[in-house]
C-alpha cells in the first residue's frame, strides 16, 4: 500500500475550515485514506490479519466521500461517546442532505448537488457533550460548506 494520504488540495494548499469548538477535521480531498486501526494492521507485516485487512481495504471502492467520526480523545464513558459520535454523525447527515449530497458523498437526485470525493475525519471534542443541537447542527454545517466549496471550486 502506497501511502499518497496527503492534506493537500488540488491547488497544492492545505484546506481551509470554519473554526469550530466540538470538532477537529482532517480532510483528505484527493485520497481514500484507511481508519487509523486498519492502517496499523496493514502496516505491520507480522500482523495475523493483515492479508485480509488489506484486500479488504484495497477492494473498497475509492468513490464518494468516506466519513469517520471519533471521540477517543476525550475521557469518559463509552455510551456518552458513542452518543456523541452518532450525534455529529446525524449532523453532518443532515447537513449534507441539505445540500443535495448523500451521506457517502455522491450526488442526491433532483436537489443538484456536488458529488464529494475523499476522507473526511472527525475527532469530537468534550465540548460537543455539552453542545444544544443547534449549535452541533451550525459549527458543522459550516464545515459541510467548505467541503462542499471545495468540490465546486475543483469542477
């Protein structure tokens, strides 16, 4: 496996995002990147699930946009990040959906949106524990703005 995971856009800059106080984003544009715990088993050579990890991962179609959501950097019970995960998830859902993108980034019919292509990630910060549902809803449709933006700006 290559590792071409950059955090560049096609013009060569890194993207640019609203500053939001409940997440964190990393997003690769122009790559498919693999979660964190597949890329230590495919690349750890020595790892018993490695051969299937990688054809597993290899296999995956490299199309629409793939989205991931974590909430390991904050302490605290496993139901309240799981919450909290699904919570940012349905957000951003939903303000895809707004937008005429499906959740896996491909164009919804008869709204007329920008099918989006790459990796974005998603760390939640304790704050979005805290966070009434119209400001989760804003903070990240701010962000699915600028992903968007960037799809139209590379058309």
């Amino acid at each position: 496996m290559t590792s071409t995971t950059t955090l560049l856009t096609s013009s060569g800059m890194p993207p640019r995002f609203p500053p939001t106080s409940i997440v964190s984003i990393n997003f690769h544009p122009n790559a498919y990147a693999p979660s964190y715990p597949v890329y230590s088993i495919i690349k750890d050579a020595t790892h018993v699930l490695r051969p299937q990890t990688a054809a597993r991962f290899e296999s995956r179609p490299k199309q629409g946009l793939w989205i991931r959501v974590s909430a390991n950097g904050f302490a605290g019970k496993a139901t309240v990040r799981r919450w909290v995960r699904r919570r940012v998830r349905e957000a951003v859902r939903e303000e895809l959906k707004v937008r005429g993108v499906s959740f896996d980034g491909m164009t919804v019919e008869n709204i007329g949106g920008k099918e989006l292509k790459g990796t974005m990630e998603l760390f939640v910060k304790k704050e979005a524990v805290a966070a009434q549902w119209r400001n989760v809803r804003a903070e990240l449709g701010k962000v699915v703005e600028a992903v968007v933006a960037m799809a139209e700006r590379k058309t």
